[in-house]
C-alpha cells in the first residue's frame, strides 16, 4: 500500500467518525472504499435479520446509483458470496466471478445479461461492530489498473478494506444508537404530549395537529424557497427543532387544575345549582304569598313568567362565548332584584360571585381562573428547562414557553416585543391561535370555520398581535387541509 493510500485510509477514519446523519453515512462509506480501491462499482448491505437489505448501490461505467429501494434483499445463505463472508466473518477475493464454481454467481450474470455490463473482479468485506455484532456487507466489483482496464483487487487491499469496513461498521452503530436514542426520547415527547392532550376532552389532539399543521407549513415554505432559487428557511435540524417544541408547548397544563382547564360555563357546577336552587325558593316563597293571600293569582303568574325569563337569560349568559351590552344591562337590573327569605331576611338574587362570574365579557374564566390558565407557560418553562437537550435542540424551552407572546407586547409570560419574539414562536403562535379556533374541542367556544379563523388572524395582525408576513404565508399554504373533521372548522 502507498503512502498516499495510508493517508486516505486515516483522512477516511476521521470523515466517517464526524458523520451523524445514516443515508449520508452509508453514501460516504461506499464512495471511500471504491475510491480507495479504483473500482468502477460497488453496494453496501446492511443486515436485516436473516437477510442482507441493499442500502447503496453504484455503477460508474453505467452511471448508475441506487439506494436500494425495491430491491430484494439477499438470504443469508452460503451459496450467495455476500452472505457466506459475513456469515464466515472473511474477506472473499474473486479475480472472475465467471470462471469460479464456490458460489452462486446467478444475481451479478442476470444483471450483467439485462445491463451490458462485465463482472469480472470482486472483493467482499464483512462489517462488524467492535462486539462482534454483524453489520452489513461491502460488495466492491471491477478493481481498474491505472490505464482503466478491468483487473485483480491487489493483493493488500483486502487488509486495508477490513479495517476501514470495521472503522465504518462502529460508525453506522453509533448512529444507529443515537438514531434509537432519538426516537425514544421523540417518543417519550408524543406521549407526554398526548397524555396532556387527553388529560382534558376539550383538549384532545391539540399538539398532534398543530405539530401536522406545522410540519406541512415548513415544508411549503421550504418548497417556496426553492421554487424562487433562495435557501430553504428550515434545515432538517431546524425543522426538528420547531416541531419538538410544538409538541412541547402545552407540556405546563399538567400542573392547571381540571376544573379550570374544563370549565364550558360561567358558573361553577356548585354556582349554576345554588343559583338555580335559590330561583326555585324565591318562587316558592311567591306562591307561599299567593296561598296566604299576600298576592293574587294574576300577580303569581306575571311572577312565575319572570322567574322562567330569568332562568333562560341566566342559562343563556352562563354558555355564551361573549356577553353582549344588553345581557350586561340586565345582569345590573337583576342584581337589584330582592326577595325575602323564610327567616325574614332581605337577600338579593344574585350573590356578589354569581354576578361577577356571569358578567365575564368574553370565554368563562374569571380573572382569577384566568391567571391559573396562564401559569401553563411559565410551568412549561420550568419543566423543560429541567431537561438537558441536545445543542441540536437548545431553543426547545425557549420557543415552546413564548407561544403566547404578541408582537406589541401585549402577550404574556414576559410581554416579549417586536424582535425579541423569534421566528419560530411567531409560527407556534399563529398555529396555536388557528387550532383553537377552529377545533372542536374547546369548552367555552363552538368551532369557527376557517373563513371566520382567517378573519380572525387578520385582525390579529391588524392590532399588531402577529406576524403579518408569516399569517399571509400560512393562510396561502391552506395546511390544515384535511387535518379537521367535518365537526371542526371547514374544509
């Protein structure tokens, strides 16, 4: 071997050694040997139980390249050269595969018949792991002299090939552990995500659409960009990052209570039965009057009209998304209303808490409940900075924590502004909002189409809460299609 081929040999250790990335890994495997050793093609196999899979194929005389799909994977048997080396653990030198009866040549003359092309020379190499674990194979065709003519692999290349094949063997190991890790700790994400999801009915699959949501948008902005020859605003690293912290974002609502996460009305279920079970007495009282002749039939009617009026307001307030100027105008007149009691007391309708729960302009929390609901981010915060993630993933707490943050600063936890706010959580954002509008599953609300969602953005926008560019190139990508049943929002 030369001295320019040892150099290659430690130049290729080092490259492999830095690659993380499987496909890339095996394309730079394949492409370092059949450098190393001058021949004109060459597959890599990885073991699949009791086969061996095509992962990368090449062929520079026929200028073909393949990654394996659609191929049928090779028994592990004896008769097939590839298998019997890695099932024998040795390198098989073949100078003519033509003119050698030890093994079953039947796939390489097939191909040789349907192509035009020569096999002539071969050298396999089995890839093993440093605990012996089978890896794969490396099939190297045609070694070539320096004048470009078919020849014999040399003689101490076979030692050479072994130890990058072992070099390369560890690598796709290691990748394969860091690839396993990061499925399991993905995993553990979707079903901490899901578990919070479903912790609440009103909040089922959140995450998981707006992760879906999310995944289209990036891959439209990414085909934007190469549609107008920019660079791809997401690389595969950043796109993994906004999706872990989309599936993330909502991780704190396991520390908000249910009855707060839960609550479709108003009232209290203890609240709505006091109020309606006082109703009940004021009436009975009325008609107790009517029966000792405080009162005439005439007057317990007009009464009893009034209390069902009530009642109907009452529920009809109780469920509203908004309270309107009137409902509110009502409410006044009604907490005026007095009754008095079988003791002799003079009590009101309402109660200062019935009244102040009912005058909630907008949703059905009070300010109080309101403030509980809020926590989630800062819970959320705190949680995920708990977890060590990979420099890959560092902006993971970050952006998961700020997705109800405003441009004008008017969002919370911190009343981030303008700048401050990232790219990413801006996109969060906007999907955030979107899901809540249109899904279905949310207590204080009935699904709006998309039509009303979209309106709903813009004025967003307009008051300076969002990303004016980024909800124009949300709503142009339509990439919630298909993600909503008939039951939420239009599709």
């Amino acid at each position: 071997m030369t001295q320019e081929q040892m150099r290659r040999v430690l130049e290729i250790g080092v490259q492999l050694s830095s690659e993380r990335d499987l496909n890339t890994l095996l394309e730079e495997v394949l492409s370092c040997v059949m450098e190393l050793t001058r021949c004109d093609a060459g597959t890599l196999y990885l073991r699949d139980e009791d086969t061996l899979r095509f992962k990368i194929s090449r062929n520079n005389t026929l200028k073909n390249y393949s990654n394996g799909a659609g191929m049928s994977p090779v028994p592990l048997r004896r008769e097939n050269v590839c298998a019997l080396a890695l099932l024998e653990r040795r390198t098989i030198q073949i100078d003519d595969v033509y003119h050698c009866a030890d093994h079953d040549f039947s796939g390489p003359r097939r191909y040789d018949a349907q192509t035009g092309y020569h096999t002539q020379s071969m050298l396999v190499v089995p890839m093993r792991s440093r605990e012996g674990a089978d890896i794969g194979v490396l099939q190297l065709i045609n070694a070539m002299d320096e004048n470009g003519n078919v020849c014999s692999f040399a003689p101490d290349m076979a030692l050479v090939l072994e130890s990058v094949a072992s070099q390369a063997a560890i690598t796709i190991q290691n990748v394969r552990y860091l690839n396993d890790i990061k499925e399991l700790f993905q995993s553990f994400v979707r079903v901490m995500s899901t578990a919070i999801d479903e912790r609440s009915r009103y909040n089922a699959n959140h995450s998981r659409r707006m992760a879906q949501c999310g995944e289209r948008f990036i891959g439209w902005l990414n085909a934007r960009a190469a549609g107008r020859g920019e660079m791809s605003p997401f690389s595969p690293r950043q796109q993994e990052e906004l999706l872990m912290s989309i599936w993330l974002h909502d991780i704190g609502k396991v520390t908000t209570p249910l009855e707060v996460m839960d609550k479709a009305r108003r009232l209290s279920p203890l609240q709505e039965t006091k109020l309606k079970s006082r109703l009940a007495e004021i009436w009975l009282t009325k008609r107790i009057d009517c029966l000792e002749g405080r009162t005439d039939g005439d007057e317990l009617e007009s009464f009893r009209q009034s209390i069902r009026e009530a009642e109907a307001q009452i529920d009809s307030i109780n469920g509203a998304e908004f309270v309107t100027d009137g409902q509110l105008a009502w409410l006044d007149e009604l907490k005026q209303r007095t009754y008095i009691d079988q003791d002799g007391r003079e009590r009101c309708w309402f109660t200062d808490e019935e009244y102040e729960m009912l005058s909630i302009r907008k949703g059905t929390l009070s300010r109080q409940e309101q403030e509980k609901m809020r926590k989630h981010v800062v819970m959320t915060d705190k949680m995920l900075s708990q977890i060590k993630f990979s420099p890959e993933l560092a902006h993971v707490p970050e952006w998961a924590a700020a997705h109800h943050e405003k441009l004008n600063g008017k969002g919370y936890p911190k009343g981030l502004k303008g700048e401050d706010i990232p790219f990413e959580v801006r996109i969060i954002t906007i999907l955030d909002i979107f899901d809540a509008l249109v899904a279905s599953d949310r207590p204080y609300k009935k699904a709006k189409t998309v039509d009303q969602a979209i309106k709903i953005l813009g004025f967003g926008v307009k008051d300076g809460e969002l990303d004016a560019e980024l909800t124009e190139q949300f709503i142009e990508s339509r990439c919630w299609e298909g993600l909503y049943d008939k039951t939420e929002g239009e599709i």
